[in-house]
C-alpha cells in the first residue's frame, strides 16, 4: 500500500480529496472568536413593551439634559431607574421642564449591541417591519377603501343632478305670481265660455233677435 500511495499521481488525487477540509479547518482557526460572537443570546421573552416596540430586558436606556446624561434598565417588565419604576415619558422628563417627547429624547442600547440608537428610530424601523409583514393585506384593503369612496363620490354626484332637475324656484315678485296664478286658473274658463258661445255647426250663423222669441 505504501508504494501506491508514495506514487506521484496518487499523491496527487489524495490532496485534491483532502483539500476542502483543510480549508474547513484554516477558517476555524483563523476565525474562532466571529464564530463565537454570533452566536445569539437566549432570549428570556421578558421586557417592557412600549407601544410599538418591545425592549427585551437587559435594554439600557439613555437621556441627557444640560449637557450630562443618566441611564436607566429593563429589568423584568419594568423600566429601573434606581429603585423606582417608570415609563419612558417619566424618565425622559426626570430633567428639564417636564414636556420632552420620549421618542426624541430616549436612546436605546439592547442587549448584546454597544450602539445607541434614537428611540424614534427604533419605533420607525418597527413600524416598517409592520407594514412589510401586512402587506400582502393592505393593498385588498386600500381598494376596497377605495372602491367605497368612488362609490359615495357617485352616490352624491347623482343626489346633485336630481337635485338640479328639479322645478326654479319662482324669484318673481308677490303681484307677479297672483297675477300668473289667476291667469293659470281663469284662462281655462274663459275658453269656455267662448266655446259656448260659438254656433254649433248646422245652425246658419249667428240667430237674429226676434221680440216673440
């Protein structure tokens, strides 16, 4: 065996079939601690939720006023400065007048990062991520909104025109609408009598007045 293996093209072959684990092991070796590092943290599935987004615990947090900053932690599902408990807002105003928006004032460390991040941004990027996980519904229910909308649109275009089809309304004078209105009612009976007064055909014309008639 041993001069088969000696041999130059079977040296050759066996390297070929050795290299991929070689270089397997220089990358272990060169690169043990990045391996290590991403390795993600347990998480507890314990924290404080904050509207949109959720601060898992160990998440610091990070406001300044007047040029020094002071810290607070998640701990549990609270949010620990010192011994007292409180909300963002709380700690946002713990300095200064006391109407500071905590968006824009809190910064945020989570755990396992060194970066602090504007709370603002944080909510942003979440807010982001909502609408990626919804979107698959949100476009049937922008055309059904919009569908709707069109619909009243019509709805109250065709109430307009109706309304415009309708009868003026009469802007004449008072003695201008009695004096129509008599016309509109007395003209029918003067026709009439006119009608009365005429001679019926066959009748020869007009009859003479006669004293014994």
């Amino acid at each position: 065996m041993k001069p088969w293996a000696n041999s130059p093209a079977n040296a050759g072959r066996t390297s070929l079939s050795l290299e991929p684990f070689i270089c397997e092991a220089i990358r272990n070796y060169v690169r043990p601690a990045a391996a290590a590092e991403a390795q993600p943290a347990a998480a507890s599935g314990t924290g404080y939720q904050w509207k949109q987004v959720f601060l898992p615990d160990g998440t610091r947090l990070r406001a300044s006023f007047g040029g020094h900053n002071y810290f607070a932690q998640v701990e549990g599902g609270e949010i620990k400065y010192g011994e007292h408990a409180m909300s963002p807002s709380r700690f946002a105003n713990l300095q200064g007048s006391g109407n500071r928006n905590a968006w824009k004032a809190v910064w945020l460390c989570l755990p396992g990062s060194e970066e602090w991040l504007l709370a603002d941004v944080c909510r942003a990027a979440r807010n982001a991520a909502i609408a990626r996980l919804i979107g698959d519904i949100a476009p049937a229910e922008r055309q059904s909104q919009e569908r709707a909308r069109e619909r009243r649109i019509a709805e109250r275009r065709t109430a307009r025109g109706t309304a415009n089809t309708k009868r003026p309304c009469d802007r004449r004078q008072p003695a201008e609408r009695e004096s129509a209105t008599l016309r509109q009612t007395a003209l029918p009976e003067i026709r009439e009598e006119l009608k009365k007064s005429r001679p019926q055909p066959g009748q020869g014309g007009l009859r003479r007045y006669s004293p014994t008639s």
